[in-house]
C-alpha cells in the first residue's frame, strides 16, 4: 500500500514510498485549509524558575523502590530531656561517661544500617530523594478537569484503541476486557496468521472508511482472495454498565478469484481480561445452532458482562482458553494450538479445551464464504431488569443494520458539516478526504505502561540498568502509522490534532492533556511513547529508552494556536469556549515548564540561539550524524557535531512556543502567574529579522542554514574490520577528507523554510522572494507530487546515511512539511505586499499536485 513517502518521522522510519495509513496522518489538511541519536547523558533539572544549563543534569541518587514509610527517626526511648537544661541521670552509665559515649555511637551505627536496610527494601522512603527525572510536575492534572469527566469520559470508554492489530476493542482503563480478531490468510500457498498490522502481509489495503472517533467505525481489510469488513458500534440504549454496550460485525466476502470454487474462511475472535479476572465458557460452542454465548465474566468496572455470537449462516466454532498474563502473544499460542492439532488429528481447529482458571478464550469461526457474523457485547447485567435479551436483538441482525446504516449518514453529515467541500470536490477527492479523517480517528490508541529514562549505571551503584522507570502513565493519542510506529510520538501529535480538533476539539484536547500530564518535574516529555507489554512488542530494544537531554518540536503549539485563533475568529459557541479556556488556564503552568525547559537545555552559545541535543560525535558509521530529536533524522547538518551548532528549525519552533505563550497570557489575563513580558521579548527577539539573517541567512544562496562545525568532504567507505570474535568482516564507515569549519551548512531543504514557515519573513522582503523562488524551482525542490525535502543540487541528495539506512529526510516528500509551507503560502498571498500575487500562483499550483496525486494514488489502487 505504497505511493511516495509522506509519514511521519522518528527513528529507523524506513523511506517507503507513501505508507497509507501513516499518509492519512497528515493529507487531509490540505484539502481543507485552504523523530536521533543517544545523546551525552544529561538531565535537565528546574527548581522553581532558575535553571541550570542542560549540561551535567543527571542526578546522582536513584530512587528506591517499595511503599512510602517515615522519612525521620526518633530518639531512643531511653533518653530524654528534662524540664530544663540539664540530661536527666542515665541511672549505671553516668558513672562512666565514655561508656556512655561508646553506647550512643554504636546505636547511631545500628539505626544507621537499620535505616539503610528499611530504605533498600522500601520500607522507609523519602520522596524528595527520588530522582527529578522521575518525578511528576507538581500541579494538578488536565485529566482531573471536571470536562474529562463524566459523560464525556463515559462516552469514550469503549473503542478500537489497539490500532496494532487488525482489529482491536478495549477500553480506557489500564486493566481492560479486551477483544480481537486473527484471521488465516494464505502466502505462496502457506496459512498464515492475521493479526498485527504489517505491511509485509501484503494485503492489498486495510484502513477505516468511516470512524467518528466516539462510538462508530466501519473498516475494510482486502486480502488475496476475500474481503473482510469489520464494523463496530456502542450503544447505550437499555444499557446499565458503564461506558454502555457495544457490537462487531464481520463481513467476509469472496473475491471471485477461485473459478466458482468457494473456499473456507477461518476466523480468530478472543476475548482476553488483562486483569487476570476468569472467564465463564458459554456452554453451547460446541453446537452453534445461530445464537451462542461465547463467554461471560464479572468486572468491577462494567459489572456483570456478556458476550455472544449469532450469525444467519452456517458455521463450525471451536474455542481454547488460557490462563496468561500476556496478551501479545496471543497469535503464537493459537498457531501452536492449531500445529499441535493438525499433528494429531489432521484437523485445521482449535483444540476445544480450556486451562484453569482462563483469562483468555479465542473462538475459532469456520465457514464457507460469503457469511456474516455478528458479536454483541452487553454490561452491568443485573438481573431480570436487564433485559438482556431486547439489547442483544438490537445489536444483531436487522436492527443491527439499521443501527450502522444510521451511524454512516451521521459520519457523512458530519464530515460536510465540518469541512463543507462538497461544492470544491468531486466525488473521488471527498472520498478520500473521509477516508484520511477516518483513518486519524480509527488510529487513536489507549496505552498504559512506564517508559524507561536513560540514567548512567554509574549513578545507581546497585543497579544493573542504565534505565530507571518513569511512574506508571496512561496515554491516549493518535499514532503515526498502525504497522510501523502503532504508539505515541510527541512531535507528530501536533500534526494529527491539526485535523482532529475540526472534528471533535474535545478529543483533541483529551489527547493534549494526557500528552501534558507527562511532563516531569524539570518541564520534560519523553518524545517516544513505549507503553505496556503490546507497544513493547514492536520496539527493538535500542530504541526503548529515552534520554531526558532530547527533546521532540513542541509542535503541540500549533494546535493550541489553532485553537486561540478559532476563539478569536468565534468559531465555538460560548460553552465550546468557555472548555478551552477552561483547559488553556490550567494547561499553562504545564506549557510555562515545557517552554522553559527548552529555553534553558537546548539552548546555544548566542543568545537567541538553539541546537538540538542528542546528536553523536563519535559515530564512525553515518555519513551524517543523525538528528532524531529534530524529528527531521538523518536531514544534513553540520558534519561533526558540537555545542557551536545553531539550528535554524529549533529556533522557529521556539518562536512558535514564545508567541503562543505571549497570547495564552495575554488572552487569559494571567500575567501575573507567568512571564507575559519574557514571553513577549522571547518572541520579539526570536522574531528579528536582522537578528536571524546575521545567525542564519546565506545571501549566495538565499537560503537559511544551520551553523555549526561542517566540512562537505565526508564519504561512507568500506573498510575491513576484525570483529571481537576475531573474524574479518567488511563495513561501511565513515571517512573525512578535509577539516571542518564553523560555518552555515550548505544544504537547501526543508530545514531552509522554516523562518518562511514561522513567517518571521516581512512581506515587503526580497529575501521572501527569493523563498518563493526556491521553493518554485523545478531544479531544487519542486515536483509534480509536492516539494521534495533536501535540494535535488545538495551532495547528500538520496544518499544512504548507514549501509542499512536508506535516505529517510535526503529526498522523498513529506507531507506535513508540504502542509507547513502550503500555509505559508496561502498567508503570504493574503497580506499585502509585492509578492502576494507570486505567492498565490505558487500555492495554487502546489495545493493542486499534492491532493491530485494523493487522491489518483489512492483511487488507483482501490483505497476508497
């Protein structure tokens, strides 16, 4: 499912031309407007508003693990004082003072080890000695707002927030009652298993049609030889659990590639409770007569709970249940149960038993295609007023149908209502703007888990890690790509909220406060999101830990720009505002720590200039050290990395930050809580135009740079080199040919167009003119699919950065990029100036490429 590369980065996002689901992150904006190395190892730290250098912060003490216990000690009962002065007689010891000396000093030694022993084994422990890197922003939580609370959490408790896997309901809760669908596919004539999304299953599309985000999805999963269409939908009518009823239809359908023969279909449906609670085999699964009680079971969040299946055709079930922890690996339990059998019996079928005790029951549905099945999920059964019966009927068969068929005009007028393209469009590009929009909501996750930090070993002496865990966290966020990075990346988040809060700002703002709600005690986000033992699964574990010196763009300003702007524009009705307002005032002091933290450990050696920690300068393997913190990765900078760089991007973000803090402030009219006069000379300074051209602005080219340390005479060579264990191999390695001098890097790119982008650039500039000339010169970066991200004339153009790192930010086309500078353009071409009319012809021409080839890519290949 590839066009041209339009993702979102992040480490070891591999170049593949256009992944679609990781596509529909950014492409829809378009049509309706109009990710790093492993860095020294530092840890920022903050006491209240002084800060120290991003240098030297990590903190020497780890934090010992266990319950809270007393932080002090009390004097031995046996001594005490008197009402004056004077000791109160020690009764034999006063006679002999050194005795008396030699006791206190051997007691202070035994509470000594006593406490050390207490500390160790978490009996006793002081909070304030746990390390700052691990310890939450002290200020009250977004998540607690009475707005994220009752109907609105209810509202959301349910839904298919596991995008890694084909098809996934659970819900907001960090123990859920989780549900899923495998499935057999066939590859070179092989079963294999359907399960988690990968693209090297080659299946010919898979993606949601529709999603609203709240309580409807319809998705189409095309194999080689079937199509199969899962639709979800909630309910609370009758209800009487919490977060209500829910239902999954399965559509499974033949292609008509078999020559009249009609093949079996086999599908996988599980139920799995991550808490551990037993699950109740219905007792009918043995003899599916259309109706069965698949399982059952009690929770204490939903009550009483049961789950079924009916279905008008004629189907073979079977089921086995386990009793394990885990859930990520359920996939390999059921082809090992289906090899055992096939050993035995030559049967392709679950083994119809069941472990003690089962948290996990999977339930093999067999028939010929096509069928249909229908699985109704209901809560809080409470007896004889439950009407048990009544709500199953309305989440099967006909009512079912007319319940999706509903739900669909509901997605179709809402997404007219939103976007009103119905007279700028036709019908191909509609179709894939719906599809783009469904696909952002169909991709948001729910995740709960620890991240693990980077702390050196040599600061935890009795730890065998260079890790410490941060505290237990839940995260409900969009992902950038359902095969390739299913878990939460901060800098793409502001770009998917671009889109999402046009559909529903209340979950935009849901998501941003779980993202705030992360932050540290020193104003820091972990950048990648690894949460539980399911996002794990996916990870190499290089890339698991994360280092508090990096930071990610803090791109979540651009939503709450949009977001102001919308206020100002009266865009939302008076209780719509008064929510964000609500959320902006106590979000502040959490985005004041944010900005800060910025302001103080990437900072450079000039003022008004920054740099983005994490890059290597000791790397012999990459041609260009990579910048993984910029999220631009392997994009040229300066070829030997040092504290002399300035990055002309992180400069523009940082102007971002300042002038939006600028506007909370003054729009809320909380100056007196935060610095309303920094933020205001912050922006103004990272706003000055003479200031930037003399940091970053080449006149030759007309360009603006990065600065630091750079030669252009470095080349990737193959050297042999002996391995530890003795053998001779041959690697690719990096070779520098001339010295490196502090100077601009010459590389025309996306990098150059963010003083553009920032609109820093005044209307009336020639420098604005050369930009636009830049950016319209079919030599340097124009395509007729969008602009590309380094100059077609830079010397790393396409270049691999490792011998297995393909050119990742050295070519292909990004489509948040395109965005960022389509709306630069369609600004500049609305203010006055003498190059509003170029701006204008410029950003007609580009917005046209860009969705021209978006929706003929996606309608070629059968998308929508």
């Amino acid at each position: 499912s590839t066009l041209s590369t339009f993702t979102s980065s992040d480490h070891g996002k591999s170049p593949n031309p256009i992944n679609v689901t990781t596509f529909y992150n950014y492409t829809f904006i378009v049509s309706i407007s109009i990710s790093e190395k492993f860095p020294s190892p530092n840890t920022p730290t903050m006491t209240g508003t002084s800060r120290r250098s991003a240098r030297g912060r990590i903190k020497s003490s780890s934090s010992p693990s266990g319950d809270e216990g007393s932080d002090s000690l009390r004097y031995p009962p046996t001594i005490r004082r008197g009402r004056g002065k004077e000791l109160v007689s020690i009764g034999a010891f006063k006679t002999n003072l050194k005795i008396l000396v030699a006791l206190i000093i051997l007691g202070i030694i035994v509470i000594y080890f006593v406490v050390n022993q207490l500390v160790s084994h978490g009996l006793l422990y002081d909070e304030s000695q746990k390390p700052r890197v691990i310890t939450p922003f002290p200020a009250p939580k977004l998540m607690d707002l009475s707005m994220f609370q009752g109907e609105h959490k209810e509202s959301l408790y349910w839904g298919t927030y596991r995008p890694h896997v084909y098809f996934g309901v659970r819900a907001r809760t960090p123990q859920s009652l989780v549900a899923g669908l495998m499935w057999l596919g066939v590859k070179d004539e092989m079963y294999v298993m359907r399960h988690f999304c990968e693209n090297s299953d080659d299946l010919s599309t898979f993606g949601w049609r529709e999603h609203n985000g709240r309580d409807f999805g319809r998705q189409e999963l095309v194999e080689n030889d079937m199509i199969l269409e899962t639709s979800f939908v909630k309910s609370k009518e009758g209800s009487l659990g919490y977060g209500g009823d829910w239902a999954v239809r399965i559509d499974v359908k033949d292609k008509g590639l078999n020559d009249g023969a009609k093949r079996s279909a086999h599908l996988f449906f599980y139920l799995a409770d991550e808490g551990g609670n037993v699950l109740n085999l219905g007792q009918d699964n043995l003899y599916f007569q259309g109706s069965s009680l698949l399982v059952s079971g009690s929770r204490e969040d939903v009550g009483d709970w049961q789950i079924h299946l009916k279905s008008q055709n004629q189907l073979e079930t079977h089921y086995s249940g386990f009793k394990t922890p885990h859930i990520y690996n359920l996939s390999d339990l059921v082809q090992q149960n289906l090899a055992l059998q096939a050993r035995k019996f030559g049967r392709l079928q679950l083994s119809d038993t069941s472990e003690d005790s089962s948290n996990i029951y999977i339930f093999q549905i067999s028939g010929r295609l096509p069928f249909t099945i229908d699985i109704p999920f209901v809560s809080g059964i409470k007896g004889e007023n439950s009407n048990v019966e009544k709500r199953l009927s309305s989440l099967t068969g006909l009512p079912l149908s007319d319940l999706l068929k509903k739900k669909h005009r509901e997605f179709d007028t809402k997404f007219e209502e939103c976007f009103n393209l119905s007279e700028k469009h036709d019908s191909e590009t509609l179709g894939v703007g719906k599809t783009a929009i469904a696909n952002m909501l169909g991709g948001i996750g729910y995740f709960y888990g620890q991240s693990k930090i980077y702390v050196p070993k040599s600061t935890q002496p009795e730890s065998q890690n260079n890790f410490l865990l941060y505290w237990p966290a839940e995260l409900y966020t969009a992902v950038p790509s359902r095969p390739f990075f299913p878990r939460g990346f901060l800098w793409d988040e502001g770009f998917h909220q671009l889109l999402i809060w046009r559909w529903d700002f209340r979950i935009t703002l849901d998501i941003v406060g779980h993202w705030l709600d992360l932050l540290n005690i020193d104003g820091w986000i972990p950048r990648e999101q690894i949460l539980g033992a399911e996002a794990l699964s996916k990870v190499p574990e290089e890339f698991v830990v994360q280092y508090p010196s990096n930071g990610n763009p803090p791109t979540l300003f651009l939503v709450i720009r949009d977001l102001i702007d919308a206020i100002r524009m009266e865009k939302f009705i008076a209780s719509e505002r008064d929510e964000v307002l609500s959320f902006l005032e106590r979000a502040s002091v959490r985005l004041d720590a944010w900005f800060q933290w910025f302001n103080t450990s990437q900072t450079g050696k000039e003022i008004g200039s920054y740099f983005w920690h994490g890059r290597d300068n000791k790397t012999t393997r990459e041609l260009n050290p990579k910048t993984l913190s910029s999220g631009l990765d392997d994009y040229p900078r300066a070829s030997h990395p040092s504290e002399d760089e300035r990055h002309v991007d992180l400069r523009c973000w940082m102007y971002l930050a300042a002038d939006c803090m600028h506007s909370i402030t003054e729009f809320l009219g909380i100056e007196d809580k935060l610095s309303k006069e920094d933020y205001n000379s912050t922006a103004k300074l990272l706003s000055n135009f003479n200031l930037l051209n003399q940091m970053h602005y080449d006149s030759d080219h007309g360009a603006y740079f990065d600065f630091g340390n750079h030669t252009e005479k470095v080349k990737l060579i193959w050297k042999e080199v002996i391995q530890e264990n003795g053998q001779l191999s041959r690697q690719l390695v990096r070779k520098t040919y001339g010295k490196p001098k502090l100077k601009l890097v010459p590389h025309v790119g996306y990098v150059s167009f963010f003083p553009f982008m920032s609109r820093i650039i005044p209307p009336d500039s020639p420098i604005l003119e050369k930009q636009l000339d830049l950016i319209s010169n079919r030599s340097i970066l124009w395509s007729d699919y969008g602009l590309v991200s380094l100059a077609k004339t830079s010397s790393i153009y396409m270049k691999r950065n490792t011998e297995h790192d393909a050119p990742y930010w050295r070519g292909p086309i990004w489509m948040n990029m395109n965005y960022m500078i389509l709306s630069s353009l369609h600004h500049y071409s609305k203010v006055d100036g003498p190059y509003s009319e170029k701006a204008r012809a410029i950003y007609t021409e580009l917005r046209s490429n860009l969705i021209r080839y978006i929706v003929h890519g996606i309608c070629d290949r059968g998308l929508v």
